[in-house]
C-alpha cells in the first residue's frame, strides 16, 4: 500500500514541478541580438527598413499573429526582447560590439549585418563564442566558400546568384547582344558582381563577348558625370550596375537627366529599392532585380499579401529586398527553434536549423548549401513598363535556385568558368 | 576628340562643385586658422534644408523655376544661422586656442550637427530632384550633359568672382585680410578681430550649406553625406594651399581633370589619382601650391 501512495506522490510532484518550469520558461524571454545600420548611407535604403521588418515581424511572432504556416507565440513560447545595435563604425567595432550583445546582454541570438566586411568578421567570433548568429542581407559568396561554420547560418542567396541572373537574363532577353558596359562599386562587392556578370555571359556566349568600359566610382561618391560621360563615349548593348542604396539613387537621378538611361538598356541587379522612390526616373524596358523573389515579384501567399500590407500601412512605404532578408532571418530562426522544441540546447537548434526548408513572404528558402547553413532561393528579373502611369513588370523570368547558384560546396568563379555544370533552369 | 571634349566638361563640372564645398573650408581656415571639420554638416544641412524646402514648395503646386530660390534660401538660412549659433555659442569661447584643439572642438560639431540632423530629418533619403531636370540637356558631339551642371559652373564662377572683389576690392575685404596678415597688429590697430571672425564664419558656413543645397538636386539626401565630401575637400585646399581662395580654385580644377581624365583613360586609377595629386604636390610644396610659407612666431 505504502509503494503506490509512494509512487502516485512521485509523479504528482514531478507533474508540478514540470508544469511549474514550464510556466516559467514560458514567462522567460527570448533575447535577441539585433545589428543593422540605424546611422550612416546605408541607413536610410536598408537598415531602417530592415529594422521596421525586424519591428513588424518580432511583434507578429510575439502576439502568435503571423500568418500561416507559421504557428505559436514567440520563440518555442518565449517572447522576443530585441536588442538593437547600429551596424556602423567598421568590421572592428562590429566584433566589439558582438562581444557585447553575448557578454554583457546575454543574447539568445544575433540576427544581422548588412555589411559583407562584417559578414566576413563575424563567423569567427561567433564560434569562439559559441552564440547562433544569422546573417540576414550580406552578399559575399565567402562566408560559406572560405569557412565551414557550426554556429552561423544566412538564410538568404549570395550576390553571385544576382549576377549570374542577371547574365542569364540579358543573354535571353537582349536581343543581338555583343558588348557590355559596368559602373560598379569600387569594393569586393561591385568588383565580384562585375566579374559573375561578365564570366557568366563569357560562358553563355562561348567566350564572345566585348567589354566596352568598366567604371568603379567610390562607394558613396554621389557625382558620377565623368562615368556617364564614359558610358556614352563607350556605348555598349547592355549596362551593368550592381549598385544599391543611394548610389542608385544617385546615378539614376544624373543618368536619366542626361538621356543614359532612355538612350540605353541598362540592368540594375538591386534597384528594386529605388522603385518607390525614384520609379518614375527609370524609363520603360529597364530591367531591375531585388536580390531575389522580392517585392514587387515576390511570390503570392497569405504571408506576402500580410507582410505587404502590414509593412505599408505601418511605414507608409512598400516593403523592399532588405525587409525581406530580415523577415526571413526571423522566421528562419523561430522555425529552427521551434523545431528544436521546448528548452532545447544551441547545439540542438542548429540541428534543426541545418538544412531546413521553409516558406518566407517572398517564397521557399532552402538552406541547402554551406552544409545546411547557406540558403539558396530563386532570382527573378523584369523589364519595368507603365500601365496608366503605375509601375509594373513585363517580362518577368524567374530562376530555380538551382539555375542561378553554384551546387553545395562549389567555388562561384570555379563554377562559372567550368561551364557551370549541374545547373537546372527548367 | 569626343573623349577630350568630355574631359573637359566632367572636369570643369567636378572641379565647380569642388570648389564651392571647398571655398567656405579655405576662407575660414585662411582668416581664423580653424581647420573646421563641421564644414561637411554645413553641407549635409544645406542639402537637407534645401531638398525639405524644394519638396514641400513643389506640393504646394507654386512655379517650378522659383524653386531654385527656395532651394538656396532655405540652404542660406539654415547655414548662416546654425553657423551663428556654433560660432557665438561656442568657437569664440576657443579662440586663440591651438589648431589642434580646434580641429577637436569642430569635429565635435561635427558629431553633434550628424546627431541633429538625423533628429530632425531621420534618416530615410530626401529627394529635390525636379530643379536638376528642369533646366533640361543639351546634347553636342554625340554626348548629352544636364543643363544643371553647366549651371553650377556658373555658380561657382560667381562665387569665386564674389570671394575675390569681396577680398580685394571692398574695406571689410581689406580689413580681412588685415586680420589674415597678423591678427594681433590688426587688433592693435583697432580693428574688431572678433566681428570679422564671425563675419567670416557665417560666410563659410553660408557657402557651405549652399555647396549642398546645389548638390540635393542630384543625388539622394542621406545621413552621413557630409562625412563622405569632407575629406575631397581636405584634398582640395592641401593641394591649392590652406586658406588660399585662389588655391582652392586651382586645387580644384586639378582635381577634377586628374578625376575625369582617369575615368576615361584609366578607370582603375580614378580614386587613387586625387590623392597621387595631392601627394606629388605636397611632396614639392608641402605648404600647397598658393599658401606663402610663414616664419613661425615664438
């Protein structure tokens, strides 16, 4: 008698006991390490709008709101703190600052980096200290190309996919093309766009193809007259830019004022960003990019039609591609974690996070290179046409994942310049 | 030829807009030995001024050509009185200070103008964009140029000519360059060294924001833009010579045809050409081509 009276008290026990930890894990929150630029140039195109996609989404998570597939409150029952910290200053205050959000703030996680310098300075202090960090908007190809990491995921595409689109599209949809032009950031990312555009073209026209100019202004130059002037002089069938944030803003102010861009084709791989701003400057026939299946071709869904309309009515602006790196970064990180299930350990989550598939408001991300830590999406191009003055698209070809990013641990240029084999477009 | 002639133009467009961002550094530097780093949010403020009063002039539905005025007034006004409050509010309590110092104290400003305007504006882009397609383009030789920029050629030659009868042909001008020459014995002489000090600041700071009020036009107004001019112009007046107008003007064009004739001839060297200039010519006149060597004082 006394064995069952002993037992039936054990479990009574333990049943409170785990019913108590688990209302007060429920009660704990979940906090997060948050780094996008809220000063400087990149600011306003990016950080801030990746920033109010940080706001919408974490509050969404937190109030269990966001639409399916999405289920639960918070991170596997936890509420999202986030904590914020500005993205300027350089690589070496970023890792400074790292330390700080793991040390000092005791942070769950890092979402973050806008920057590829700091995609690149991150990793390895991320391993060091053990924390799960998710890069949401870099595009250099070398985070995962250089380095195997545990604790590091991005649940974006690289900017090599940008390019090799972008050299698909023009290939297929500029007719007698023969010569390209490039005014491109003078960094590793206006460098490496110019050389994946370029070889990717090399390679679709068996190795024919002329190069007329190619210009590498200053990052954040803002005149760029002589380089017009050089385009002009140098005409070419198709011009490259892989400019972003206010550079584009820039040089579409000067060049359409001087005829460049009606006079010529021109291809902007992320100028998807100065569509809300500057849409009436670009002429018809441009072709634009978003660094993916964003904005205005991202996928319908519940989720689109919800983050849309969501994010413009509480910012009073249309969502653009550095929004979407952020809501998928978060949604990523929740997924995992959810997975992972209740008061599961940064190792397991990883697990979890490693090779997951999920739907995102701008369509299936597929963590399927870098071993399970990089994703790879599909890239979608358009030529912008008018119809009764409201900006749209015609045109619109959309890339399979595995038609526009190297297979799992292929170099990029290696890639390329082998032919790029294993590619499927169909 | 079609090259040659673009060189020509880009240069002469570069070289005007270099040189009135640069004019208001080297006129305050020359006079009262600040080398003011605020100078670049004198410019970002101009440009912020400028495109908030140009967008909100165009809803008002008023005539377009008269948005050129509100574009600069708007930029005269916000820089002339913020350069008011910096220079009573503060730089006077630092006068006689070392230069080192003051280049401390301006980089303060510095700081705190970025902070303000980022409170005041927030951070999302400005656009003034209609003034820069209003003029329309003139096309010749097979190229096609903005009408604006020819007009900031104009506009930096009427400023150039202003700084130059100013200084030369007007009392307040000889007065200046009294002060330029020796501020003691100008003081000694009764002049009133702490007027022309702030005369001074206000006109540089006054050039300054209107540097960037005519740049808005042309490009998205962003945080941080002023940082970003600030060291092209440091360029600028090291190779013309600190506090030189006439050397900021030569500075100028140098730079802007080094810029534009590497853009077109060699792309690869456009952003080391500037400072290849400015070296070669410091490594000949450390003092910059137009600034006279000074016996220094004990």
């Amino acid at each position: 008698m006394k064995r069952p009276l002993l037992t039936a008290a054990t479990v009574a026990c333990a049943m409170t006991t785990g019913a108590m930890s688990l209302n007060v894990y429920a009660n704990e929150e979940y906090k997060l390490g948050l780094v996008t630029f809220l000063s400087g140039a990149a600011s306003g195109p990016f950080g801030i709008p990746a920033k109010n996609a940080a706001d919408l989404v974490i509050d969404a998570i937190n109030d269990g709101t966001l639409p399916a597939p999405i289920e639960g409150k918070g991170i596997d029952g936890r509420m999202i703190t986030p904590v914020y910290v500005d993205e300027a200053g350089g690589a070496t205050k970023q890792t400074s600052e790292f330390r700080n959000l793991v040390e000092r703030d005791g942070v769950d996680a890092v979402v973050g980096y806008i920057s590829s310098g700091d995609c690149l300075a991150i990793p390895a202090v991320a391993e060091e200290l053990k924390m799960l960090t998710v890069l949401f908007d870099c595009g250099t190809p070398r985070v995962f190309e250089e380095a195997d990491y545990e604790y590091v995921f991005r649940t974006h595409s690289t900017a090599s996919m940008d390019n090799i689109g972008a050299a698909r599209y023009v290939h297929e949809n500029v007719p007698d093309l023969e010569s390209v032009a490039g005014i491109n950031q003078n960094y590793s990312w206006g460098h490496d766009s110019w050389r994946d555009f370029t070889e990717t073209l090399k390679v679709l026209r068996g190795g024919d193809l002329e190069i007329t100019t190619e210009q590498f202004p200053k990052l954040f130059a803002g005149q760029y007259g002589a380089e017009i002037s050089a385009l002009q002089v140098n005409s070419a069938d198709v011009i490259h830019t892989s400019f972003w944030g206010g550079d584009t803003d820039a040089f579409v102010l000067q060049a359409a004022a001087r005829g460049l861009l009606a006079d010529n084709q021109v291809i902007f791989t992320a100028g998807e960003t100065a569509l809300n701003s500057l849409g009436d400057h670009l002429p018809d026939g441009a072709i634009i990019g978003a660094r993916g299946p964003f904005g205005p071709f991202a996928p319908e869904s519940e989720l689109n039609t919800w983050f849309q309309t969501e994010f413009t009515e509480r910012f009073g602006t249309p969502p653009t591609f550095p929004a979407y790196h952020m809501a998928h970064a978060l949604i990523g990180l929740k997924l995992a974690q959810d997975k992972a299930g209740v008061g599961a350990s940064t190792e397991e989550v990883i697990t979890a996070f490693e090779g997951l598939e999920f739907d995102g408001p701008g369509g299936r991300v597929e963590m399927s290179r870098g071993k399970g830590h990089q994703a790879a999406t599909e890239m979608v191009y358009g030529r912008l046409k008018r119809v009764d003055g409201e900006i749209t698209f015609t045109d619109i070809t959309r890339y399979p994942a595995d038609c526009v990013n190297p297979p799992e641990g292929a170099e990029t240029v290696e890639w390329i310049k082998a032919g790029m084999p294993g590619a499927e477009c169909n | 030829m079609k090259q040659l002639l673009a060189i020509l133009v880009d240069g002469s467009v570069y070289a005007s807009w270099l040189f009135i961002i640069s004019a208001g550094l080297t006129l305050i530097y020359g006079v009262m030995r600040i080398l003011n780093m605020s100078h670049g949010s004198f410019y970002a403020l101009g440009a912020y001024s400028g495109a908030a009063m140009v967008g909100w002039y165009f809803s008002t539905g008023s005539v377009p050509w008269f948005s050129f005025v509100a574009l600069i007034a708007a930029a005269l006004v916000a820089g002339i009185s913020v350069g008011l409050l910096v220079e009573r509010g503060l730089l006077r309590f630092m006068y006689g200070r070392d230069e080192v110092v003051m280049i401390l104290v301006t980089y303060g400003v510095l700081l705190i103008m970025e902070d303000a305007i980022k409170l005041i504006w927030g951070v999302e882009p400005y656009f003034a964009y209609q003034p820069y397609t209003l003029l329309g383009r003139t096309k010749f030789a097979g190229l096609s140029f903005a009408n604006y920029d020819f007009m900031l050629i104009g506009v930096s030659i009427l400023i150039g000519l202003a700084l130059w009868y100013g200084l030369n042909r007007t009392r307040n001008g000889k007065l200046l360059r009294v002060v330029i020459h020796d501020r003691e014995i100008a003081s000694a002489l009764g002049i009133n060294v702490a007027r022309i000090f702030t005369i001074t600041f206000l006109i540089g700071a006054g050039i300054g924001s209107l540097a960037g009020a005519l740049t808005a036009p042309g490009l998205s107004v962003v945080p941080g833009m002023g940082i970003e001019v600030i060291v092209l112009a440091f360029a600028v007046v090291v190779i013309g010579g600190l506090g030189s107008i006439t050397g900021a003007l030569v500075g100028a064009l140098i730079v802007g045809m080094a810029r534009a004739a590497a853009v077109h001839l060699y792309p690869d060297v456009e952003l080391f050409v500037i400072y290849a200039v400015m070296g070669l010519v410091l490594a000949f006149r450390p003092q910059g081509l137009f600034a006279v060597a000074n016996a220094r004082k004990i």
